[in-house]
C-alpha cells in the first residue's frame, strides 16, 4: 500500500505574465518504508514535486494523495494538521528555529500536537537527540552548532512525532560530502529502524547512491524510476 | 486543554526569546511605551488633580454645585465674567417664589440668590479728601463753633492742603512746558492754571478766612481737577444674601473688619481687587517685587520687570506726599534720616527716593521700614474697611442709580486668595443690589414720587413725550431765573441726605425682605455633590412642573469660560496623547514588520511543519503585548514615581493667578488615580495590539513555500 500517490499532476507557476510550467503529467506511487531519492539537476522540478508530496503547495492539475487523503480536498488548517500528524520535513538549510534550544526545537511539534504530559514529551526528545547523537548539545542554541549537528537536530525534529513520512529538500546540499554522507546513513537508520518512508531530493550522486528507489526528474516529466538496493524494507510502487 | 497549555507556553516562550533576542529593538519598542504610559499616568493624574482644583474654586467661591438663570435670557450665565462683559441675563422676579420650589427637591441643602455686576465706585483722590476735611472745619467755624482743637485741626488741613497746592504746581509747570497750548481744551487748561498759580500765592492763603466757601470752591473746582488721580474704578460684585452666601461658600472668608451684619447694606471688598486696584501704588509695587523675589527667585539686579517698579516707586512719590501734611511729613522725615543713614536736615522726598531705591540687597530693609515706619501714617487703600462708598450703576431703566454703602471688611476665598478671578469679586447685600439694578422697592418708589412732587415733573408718555418738549401741548414751557446759591440751605441739603443714607444704613432688612424679590441667578448647594445629575434632573423637573422658566446648569457650565478650562486642558492632553501613541504605532509596526519580514523563514518553517495561523499570529501579538504589559506597567510605575516626587517637593507652584484659582492654592499637589493607571496600560495595550495588527497579518500570509527558499 502506498503512502503517497501522485496521479497526473501538472503545476505551473506564473513569472509576470508567462506561465512557466513544473511538473508536467507527473505520475508517482511510493510506498511505505521506502527511502526514495528524487534526482535531477536545479530546475527539473524536484523541489516542486516535494512542496506538493508536503501538503504545502497544491496541483495546478491532477491529485496528490498523502496518507489516504486527497490533499486538494482538504482546508487549510486541515492540511496543517496533516503535516503535523502525518509529515515530518527536513530542510536544506536546517530551519531551525534560533531562538530556542536544540531540545526546545524538537519538542516544539509535540507542543503543537499536545496531549502528553511534559515527561513524556522529555522522553522522546531525549531519546531522539541520543539516537542522531546530540544528547550532549540539548541546551544549546542552533547557533552554536554547526551544519551537520543543525541538521541532525532538523532530523529528529522530524522524527520527533514519529510520522508516516519524512520529506528532505536536498538535506545534503549545504553540507560537505563526508558530513553529507553521515547524514544520508543517519537517516537510513531511522528509516530501518521504525520503518519511515523517507522521500529526498538531491543532485549529488552519492547521495542517490544510498537510496532504495530513485526516480529521475528532468523538465517537469519523470525520466525514469529504479529499485537501488534490497536494503529498504520494502520496495515496488 | 493542556494541548492549548502547552501550546500558550511555547508561544510566551517564543515571544519572549524573540524580545531578548533582539535587545536593541525591544529597548526602543519599550521606550516609546514607557513613555506613552508614563505621559498618560502623568498627565491623567495632573488632569484629575486640576479638575479637583477647579471644582474646589468654583463650588467653594461662587458655583455651588446647580445654577439656576431666566431661561429668556439672552446670554448665558458666566459666574467669572465672559469674554464680552457680564452675561446678559434676564431678572427673575421673585427669587423667593423660585426658592420655595427649588428648596423641596431632594438632595437640595440650600439656595442662594445672586446679582452679579460691574459697578462704578467713586473713590476721589487725595486732593478731595484733604479738601473735604479742610470743609468740616471750615463749616464748623461758620456755624459758629470754636476752640483750640478745631483751630490746629483747622491749621493743619490748611497746611495740607497748600502744600499739596505747591506740589501739583511744581509737577504741572514742569508739564506744560511739553505740552502743546493750541489745543481745544486750551482756554479750560489755562483757566485752571490761573487759578492754580492764584492759590499757591500767600495772599489767597491770607484771605482764606475771609471767604472761606469762595476759597474752597476755588479749590474744589479749579484745582483738585488738575490732580487728575483716577476719580472712579469699577468694583465687580455679586449681590446676595450674605449669610446664606458665607454659609453656602466655605471658602469665602473675612479677613480685614468683619461681615455685613444680617439684614444690614454693606459690602465686601475683594482683597485681591484692593490690592491691585485700591492700594498705594508705592505700597502696591513693594509688595510685587517681594513676591516676585520671595515665590518666583526673581532679583531686582536681573529682572526688567522688578527694575521698573523700583523706578517707577521712585518716580510716584507725590502720592504719599501729598496724603501728609507738613507735620506729619516732618515727623516721618525725623523717623527716616536715621533709619536711612541720612544727613541732617534732609527733607521727606529725598528721603522717600532713598527709601525706594531699593536693591537686592537693601528691598527687605526698605520693605520693612515702608511698612513699619512710612505705612501707619498713610491710607494705603483708597477704599478702606470702615468706608462709606458711593455705588453706582446705570439701572435696567437707563438711568444711573448710586447707593451708599458701608464697606464691612475686605473679603477673600480660602486657597485661591491669590486668584484675579476669584478674589476681584466682592459682596454686596441684595437690598443694594436690586436699588442699583433698578428695581423698584417700595420705599424706593415713593421716594422718587415725593422727588417728582417736589420739582413738579410729571410722567411724560415716550410717544408724546416730543411734542411735550418742544411745543404743540404748550404744558412744559421753560421758565428762566435767576440762579441764587444759598450756601447754608446747601449745606443743610446736604446733612439732609447724610441724615437719611444714614438711616438707610441703619436699617436691618428683614429675611423675608432680602428673599423677596429680584436675583439675577440662583446657586443651589446640594446635600451629596455625587448625585448632582439625578439632582440636575429633579430640579428641571421641579422647575417644568411650577412653571418657573428657568435654565438649569452645573457649576463647570456655569463659570463659562473658566469652566471651560479643564475641558480645554483635557483636550490638549489628549491631543498630545494621541499624536504620541500615532506616532508610536507607526514606529512599533514598522518595527514589527521588518521583525516578521526577517523572520519569514523561520514562520514558514514553524507552519510547514505543522503550525496553525492563528497560532502565528498569536505568537507575534503575544509578543508584542508582552512589552505593552512589561514597559506599560515600568511606564506607569515611573509615572507614579514622577507623581510622588512632585508631590514631594511641593507640587508644581502656581506662578499665574489664573493656576490658583485652577490650582485651588499655591500649588498643585497631583494625586495619583487608580483610574489613570488602568487607562494608561489599557492605552498602551490597545496601541501596541493595533501597531501589530498588520504585522501580523503579513506573518499569516507567509506560507510553508517560504521555507524552503534556500537563500539563508
């Protein structure tokens, strides 16, 4: 069963008076504990495909269906609350927020989620920061830290809410390769160890190296789709 | 609800680390409030303590709390006088009839009839009271009395009043020596020159004896008028029933003689209208410059103003000249010369120059010694306590009339002594009033039927009344004679007069008397002040219902443009408060946007994964509020403190008459409200919710999109 279906989606974007298209007839299943990697060089579209994939943008044609729900019939406020419930985001630039610490900042979606009581939520955050390997930095500020510790704290306030689907935009674009690296492996391991689909996107080959499926975008359209490794959990549309 | 809790406290703790985040910008958001709740703690509290102040002064002098007037009249009532003169108000005719009613209306203690006015009153100058005593004497001796005491009163006043005749030569040769002879009134001025030059020789002085009413009428006629003093001034006053009025009005006090007996005529001088218009100038600018020096720091070596008077005392000495005679003046010359460091033998008018130039240095010697030592042989008020003065109005009929009336005391209101809008009022009895104001008693109405019986006038219709005059009835034809002045039927005529202004001055009026008949207005004090407006309305409804026709205003419409003062004030601060808190808004949404605008990608991270609107939007009013409340609260806490401070060092002082009265003393004494507090932190509130308004709207339009935008 897949968790995110994308069914002939076109997405243009207006630049004055042209209209510059996206994504033209994008089809796309992916299923549950892929690590799927989407490719292609600046411009392709790839960013694009996530915002929609991410409920934080919508088809200009076509459906998107996240987590069984056709994200073009939801509210506003409903889509926030899917990607509070369903959707966890890694960023290419970390976006943290600075004025909270590294432990504030990945307790923050449980506050927003609410309904656990301040241990609980303590647990968890603790847990996740000791499992990207942060612990020792939880009372610091993003500021302190530097790119690969920021995006490992990015991972586990992804992480934290422990959701279906964990989307990255290039999370290995402002890092350097070995650290780029650490992170792919990082969160390969969380995708092994509870199962969460991970969708990125990137243009580095040895990044796709790491992914289970990769799908190749170029001019709006899906260039190819192919299985890497045996290493996912599952794999198939 | 403790999903909302929690979410509540990542949203304070976000607000607040964005505030300390950026120190600099909190500081200036914090200042601009700080200031604004401080101006509107400060100023509200200023505001309420004069509006306190006022409602004292015009309660407490003349107010009360309800004033009732004519509803026909043209003007409106201005207890402190308007713009154009008096208010032109038309009489109620039966101020008992009115109190009967308005008394019964519950809450009300009392009711007060009034009549204020300007009057002329004729104060003379030194030249006809000298000339006046010389008169008593003189007919004294022609009535055939003698004796060694009338001799040297007789001598004395002679003296005087020759020396004042060299004095006003001397002083008005100087002056014509500039002025220009062609003039229209030349022939009268040289005509009066003559007969100046005529009495200053001793061959008039020698023949005195022999034509004593001749002389005199020389005197009276040709001279004193050369000596130009102010002949009248205008005494501004409210009839009234006094006793009612001093039990109404607390802080109406006599301070010099006492008050008009019950029942009896009599006024009561404003003091602060005989200081400044009935005293000895020469006392007058000594008691200027020392309040200057004492209440304002002022010195005489740096202040033009305080130079001035010192010259112009030096140069306005022949007013206290002439009030002595060359006894006295000799006495006072022997009393000064030591006191001053004088050589021997040096006369008075040296003596006073040096008196008078004063210096810093030398003023509370020379203030003290004028007081001490020149002050007792003087009439330092030309209206004084134990005065008879002549009164006199033109009456509703257009006529003048004049009344007589003892001066009891000089009167003045408690805290605002100081005030020229207060303290220029005296009180009249009402009896006088209504004689001034031209209504007709009964007493008064047969005395003008006896007068037109004596001289043979008859009633005149006005339509007629041409006709009449100049032929046609042939009724009133004019018959010349030859004029005969009998000095002693004058004379008799005259102590005839004095003989019945005494009695009118002697005669106790009874309550019912002085209540029956005209007022002007009516003030009513009420038993609790709090329920003026409920009272306001009883009293209309009171007044419909017997059909009085009269205006009901309260004591802040009633003192007009006074009144009008705090309003005024209030608007001003309000104004300023607004122009303030305009600006502010602007700097604080200005501020805030470029804060939203740099933080446009940590909000769209904050909604990307999972962060409502209405949560952004609360989070960037829930900051903003935080300083309002935090910066609001030091504002107020400062302005407290301000408050208290002034408090401490005495208030802020009255320098203008105008601040007593509003000040209700010599100073204000600002009380902090509780009401002022609220009001400045709700201000602040409004103002810094509003200023975020937009910002906030910008923070709700930023979409999960913005997120993802990889510039940093």
């Amino acid at each position: 069963m897949s968790i995110v279906s994308v069914e002939h989606v076109s997405k243009d974007y207006m630049l004055g008076k042209t209209v510059v298209p996206a994504l033209r007839d994008v089809s796309l299943s992916v299923g549950k504990g892929e690590f799927l990697s989407i490719a292609g060089p600046s411009g392709s579209g790839k960013t694009t495909l996530l915002n929609l994939i991410g409920c934080v943008d919508t088809p200009t044609v076509g459906r998107v269906i996240v987590a069984g729900q056709d994200t073009a019939r939801l509210s506003e406020r409903a889509l926030t609350e899917l990607r509070l419930r369903t959707i966890g985001f890694i960023f290419q630039s970390f976006n943290l927020v600075s004025v909270l610490t590294v432990f504030q900042n990945v307790e923050f979606p449980l506050l927003l989620q609410g309904g656990q009581t301040r241990k609980d939520r303590a647990d968890r955050v603790l847990a996740l920061l000791d499992a990207v390997g942060i612990a020792e930095h939880a009372r610091h500020r993003p500021s302190e830290l530097s790119g690969g510790q920021r995006q490992r704290v990015a991972i586990a306030r992804a992480l934290v809410t422990r959701p279906a689907l964990v989307l990255a935009d290039e999370p290995t674009a402002n890092l350097d390769s070995e650290t780029g690296g650490n992170i792919i492996d990082l969160m390969k391991e969380m995708n092994r160890r509870d199962g969460t689909t991970f969708i990125f996107s990137t243009h580095d080959p040895k990044v796709m190296a790491h992914a289970s499926a990769l799908v190749r975008i170029e001019d709006g359209r899906i260039a190819s789709r192919e299985d890497l490794d045996g290493a996912a959990l599952a794999g198939g549309r | 609800m403790s999903a909302r809790r929690d979410a509540l406290r990542v949203l304070l703790r976000i607000a607040f680390r964005n505030l300390t985040a950026s120190p600099v910008r909190t500081a200036i958001l914090g200042a601009i409030v700080l200031v604004g709740s401080l101006i509107v703690v400060v100023g509200s509290s200023l505001l309420d303590s004069i509006d306190r102040g006022m409602r004292t002064s015009i309660q407490g002098s003349l107010g009360g709390h309800l004033q009732v007037y004519d509803a026909r009249s043209e003007g409106t009532l201005e207890l402190y006088g308007g713009l154009r003169g008096e208010s032109l108000l038309e009489p109620i005719e039966d101020f008992a009839k009115v109190k009967e009613v308005l008394a019964k209306v519950p809450n009300v203690k009392q009711v007060v009839p009034m009549g204020i006015d300007q009057a002329m009153v004729a104060v003379g100058n030194a030249f006809d009271v000298a000339l006046e005593r010389l008169r008593d004497d003189a007919r004294r001796l022609e009535a055939g009395e003698d004796g060694p005491e009338l001799r040297r009163s007789y001598a004395a006043h002679q003296a005087h009043v020759r020396r004042m005749v060299q004095l006003l030569r001397e002083e008005i040769a100087q002056a014509r020596q500039i002025v220009d002879e062609g003039g229209r009134e030349a022939a009268d001025q040289k005509q009066q020159w003559e007969a100046l030059q005529r009495a200053a020789t001793d061959d008039f002085w020698e023949g005195f004896d022999r034509d004593r009413y001749g002389s005199l009428e020389l005197l009276e006629n040709r001279v004193a008028p050369l000596a130009m003093d102010n002949a009248f001034t205008f005494l501004r006053y409210v009839g009234t029933d006094v006793d009612a009025f001093f039990r109404a009005f607390p802080l109406a006090e006599v301070v010099k003689g006492e008050r008009i007996p019950t029942g009896r005529r009599g006024v009561l001088v404003g003091k602060q209208y005989a200081e400044e218009w009935l005293k000895l100038k020469n006392a007058r600018r000594l008691d200027q410059i020392k309040d200057a020096r004492d209440r304002r720091g002022k010195r005489i070596a740096e202040d033009e103003e305080l130079q001035r008077w010192v010259r112009e005392n030096r140069a306005g000495i022949r007013e206290i000249l002439l009030q002595l005679n060359p006894a006295r003046a000799d006495a006072l010359a022997g009393l000064l010369r030591p006191a001053l460091g004088a050589p021997e033998g040096e006369p008075l008018e040296p003596l006073l120059v040096r008196l008078f130039a004063t210096t810093d240095e030398s003023f509370d010697r020379s203030y003290a010694l004028f007081y001490d030592v020149v002050a007792p042989s003087l009439r330092l008020y030309r209206i004084d306590v134990g005065d008879t003065i002549t009164i006199k109005a033109p009456s509703k009929s257009g006529y003048f009339s004049s009344v007589n009336v003892k001066v009891y005391g000089f009167l003045q209101f408690k805290g605002i002594e100081r005030s020229g809008i207060a303290g220029m009022m005296s009180v009249l009895d009402i009896v006088s009033f209504r004689d001034l104001y031209g209504y007709l008693t009964a007493e008064k109405a047969a005395e003008i039927e006896r007068l037109q019986r004596s001289i043979g006038a008859r009633a005149v219709e006005r339509d007629r009344a041409e006709a009449e005059l100049f032929g046609g009835g042939g009724g009133l034809v004019g018959e010349a004679r030859a004029a005969e002045i009998d000095e002693g039927a004058l004379v008799r005529g005259g102590e005839e007069d004095r003989a019945s202004a005494a009695d009118l001055a002697a005669r106790v009026y009874s309550q019912e008397e002085i209540e029956r008949g005209v007022a002007l207005n009516a003030a009513l004090i009420l038993d609790d002040p709090r329920q003026l407006r409920r009272t306001e309305r009883d009293v209309r409804a009171a007044i419909r219902d017997a059909g009085l026709g009269l205006e009901v205003v309260d004591w802040q419409q009633a003192a007009g443009l006074v009144g009008q003062f705090v309003t005024l004030l209030r608007v001003v601060l309000v104004t300023a408060v607004v122009i303030f808190f305009a600006i502010a808004l602007v700097i604080i949404n200005n501020a805030m946007v470029l804060a939203t605008l740099q933080r446009v990608k940590e909000i769209g991270t904050m909604r990307a994964i999972g962060t409502q609107r209405r949560f952004v939007v609360t989070m960037l009013l829930v900051e903003i509020a935080t300083v309002g409340v935090v910066f609001g609260l030091a504002g107020a806490a400062l302005g407290a403190l301000v408050v208290w401070a002034i408090r401490a060092a005495g208030g802020i002082p009255a320098v203008t008459d105008l601040l007593y009265f509003v000040f209700s003393g010599p100073a204000l004494l600002p009380r902090l409200g509780a009401l002022s507090v609220g009001a400045s932190l709700a201000v602040v509130l409004v103002v810094a919710i509003l200023s975020a308004l937009y910002p906030a709207l910008i923070a709700m339009r930023v979409t999960p999109v913005e997120a993802m935008a990889t510039e940093d």
